[in-house]
C-alpha cells in the first residue's frame, strides 16, 4: 500500500480523537538565537489560530492528525477500528511518519504533529514506536514545531518519561465516565491503570517545572478525551468525573465527543447518537466549572442532565433569579461572572470602566455584551428591568434563540 491510501486510513480513523490541542506549550522556533547565529532547527510554536486536524483528501488543518496505525488488538465496542471491526486496515512505519511531517511542514500544511495508535503486539511495543516518532523529528531533525503524543497506559513507565521529553503535550483517554461503563464497553482497558499513567505524568510535569534546570517535560501537560452517550452516564457524572480529573491530575483540558454509531455495532450500544448540542453543553459547563467558580451541582441542580435549549449559566441563573438584578456599577466580580451574557473579559472591562463613571446600557453594548441575554438580570445607570420581568412565567421562552434554518449545501 503506497503511502497516500496509508494517509486516507489512518487520517480518517484519527478523526474520534478530540483531544488534540496544542495550546500551552513553551515558545520555540527556528530563527538564529543570537545575531550573526544559524538556523536552530525546524518548525515553531508561535503560530495563531491552530484548528487540530488533518482532512483525508489532503487538505491540511494545521496538524498532521494520524493514527500509526487502526490495527488494534483491543474490542472497545464503541471503536471503529476494534479488533472485530471491518474497516481496511494500514500501518506507517516510524520513517514514513515523520517524512510526511516534515514533508508537510515544509510545505507550509502544518504546524506540528497529533500522533496516535491502536494497539499492536503491546503496549510497550506501541508506545516504543510512538516515542521513536517524536525522538526522530526532534533529535534527527531539528523540529521544532509542535507535538502531542497519545500515551499508552499500560506501556512501560520509562516509555512514557522518554515521550514527555519530546512531545509538547501528552494525553491518555479516560474513555468513558465511570468504571462501570468501562468494564462493560471496553473489558481490556483498565480506568485505574488510565489514572495511575495520569498521576505519573503529573508527577514528573510539576517536577520539571518546579525545578529551573530539569529537562522540559510535556510543557503543554497533559489532557484527556470521554466519549459522551456511549453508555448511560448522565451529565452530572460526566462533570463529576471532569472535576475530578481536572482536581487530582491537573488535566489541560477534558475533552467531549458525541458517541457516533458505527457499523456492525453492538447491541449494548446505543441505536443513535446524542444530540451534538449535548457535547456542546458538556463544553460550556466545563468552561464554567475551571473559570467561573461553579460547582458541578450548581450546574446540574434541577436534574442529572444539562437543558439543551439553553447555555449551563443561563439556565443557574433562570433557576436563581432571586439574585438578580445585578448593578455593573456596584456588583463583585464574582457576582459579575455569574451573569448570562457577560463573560470574564467583560467582566474585567466593567471593574476597570466603572473606576471612572457610573456605567450605561450604551457602555455594556461598546463591550460588545449580548444586551438581549444580559439586560433582564443586570442595572444600570440608565436602565432597570421593567417590574416583574424577572418573576415573569415566559422569560425562560423569551430567552431561549429561536430555531435557524441551517442551509443546505449542492
């Protein structure tokens, strides 16, 4: 097989993966590092606007998103690529992975390298080879662009140590919200050998950064992924587990991906797929969770599952209205950030306007605030929510968006 039909496969079966940011890692790139001085390598990690995946017809998306290979000795029965599943199957070798990259890069398509695989032989044999793509470009090569590596848990833990020495980020997929569904989804994989490969990771990234002179260790930490209806975890345990992650293990990022139905399934999944507005809501809520000071049984309190129709913070504040109106000009911030429509960069734009002059409605529009969303929750100098509004029985109808008609492309 030539390495173009490898390149259909393998991009195409990388595209389940959602976690494959390549925020946070340290500034590098290949300009002289003094005047007068060389070339000090190939690639860089300044680029803006990284949107993480590469398409199968050869459009690039800015990272060379590829599998090693969607052969796998594992039967996770939410996987396309299961042992059991009839899909072609391909395989790079470490060589044809990292020309591709360079290859790529070269011709201004990537800005760096999200690389993971199924599971051949082993685990250490995997994560061996995985390991041998990131420690050829960076050694062999100069490369200096970005790389996140997708671990195996299992694999030898000096194999992981050697793969945060060279990649920027490293992830390991939780997969599903509890043990339970796990065990019942996926019986090969093991979610406390999942958190003891997290916990490691953990310990040696607060290693090299409380230390000046250890060796750069995955700057960009680590991150992991949760598949969102493959089985029958609602919202509050998928947050829970979130919050948990995020609190034990320093996670980057949880990142959510709607069950997609594959072919030949089994019957202990799903018929369907959740609706994609679920995996949006997951995102919102986590946002709010990391940056807002809610607690996820703020998010869930009126049941295990968020509203559809409306954003998490919304929907808290619909359920809590006897804490509103809010007056921008005399609120905290901590009050400000819990107000439907005004985000934290708002937030801070009130705190520093407001030092000056009592703000109006005018004011909050210049901040670009969704004056529809915020203004029945907020005062202002000109303006009060008209009586009642807040106790009103069709606010929540008022404020949800209406309908779009989603064009239909020919």
């Amino acid at each position: 097989m030539d390495i173009a039909a490898k390149l259909t496969i393998l991009a195409d079966a990388a595209k389940y993966d959602a976690s494959c940011a390549s925020s946070g890692t340290d500034r590098r790139h290949s300009g002289p590092s003094r005047p007068g001085g060389g070339a000090q390598g190939l690639g860089s990690t300044e680029g803006a606007g990284i949107c993480h995946s590469y398409a199968p017809d050869g459009r690039c998306i800015s990272l060379l998103k590829i599998l090693l290979t969607n052969a796998c000795a594992f039967d996770c029965l939410y996987c396309i690529n299961r042992a059991s599943s009839n899909v072609p199957r391909a395989r790079f070798t470490v060589k044809e992975v990292v020309k591709l990259t360079l290859d790529f890069y070269r011709r201004n398509y990537i800005e760096g390298l999200f690389l993971s695989s199924g599971i051949v032989r082993s685990a250490d044999y995997t994560m061996e080879q995985v390991v041998r793509v990131a420690k050829s470009l960076r050694l062999d090569h100069g490369f200096r662009g970005y790389i996140h590596l997708k671990t195996i848990p299992d694999a030898d833990p000096a194999l992981l140590a050697e793969a945060g020495l060279y990649a920027d980020r490293l992830s390991i997929n939780l997969e599903l919200p509890t043990e339970a569904g796990l065990s019942r989804l996926a019986p090969e994989k093991d979610a406390r050998a999942v958190r003891r490969s997290m916990a490691t990771l953990r310990g040696r990234i607060d290693a090299s950064r409380a230390e000046a002179r250890a060796p750069r260790f995955a700057p960009a930490g680590q991150s992991t992924q949760m598949i969102v209806g493959a089985d029958d975890s609602d919202d509050r345990t998928t947050l829970e587990t979130s919050a948990n992650l995020y609190g034990s293990y320093r996670l980057k990022r949880v990142y959510y991906s709607a069950f997609s139905p594959i072919p030949d399934a089994s019957s202990r999944l799903p018929p369907k797929a959740p609706p994609l507005m679920r995996e949006h809501r997951l995102y919102q809520a986590d946002w709010l969770m990391r940056f807002y000071g809610f607690s996820v049984e703020e998010i869930t309190e009126a049941g295990g599952m968020l509203d559809l129709a409306l954003d998490p913070k919304l929907a808290w504040a619909l359920r809590h209205r006897g804490l509103f109106p809010l007056d921008v000009n005399r609120a905290s911030r901590e009050e400000l950030l819990r107000a439907p429509g005004l985000g934290k960069t708002t937030v801070e734009r009130i705190l520093s306007a407001r030092r000056f002059r009592a703000l109006r409605v005018e004011d909050l529009k210049r901040m670009r605030t969704p004056l529809g969303k915020a203004l029945p929750f907020l005062t202002a100098a000109d303006h009060r929510p008209r009586p009642g509004l807040l106790d009103a029985a069709n606010l929540r109808d008022r404020l949800v968006p209406p309908p779009r008609q989603l064009a239909l492309s020919l």
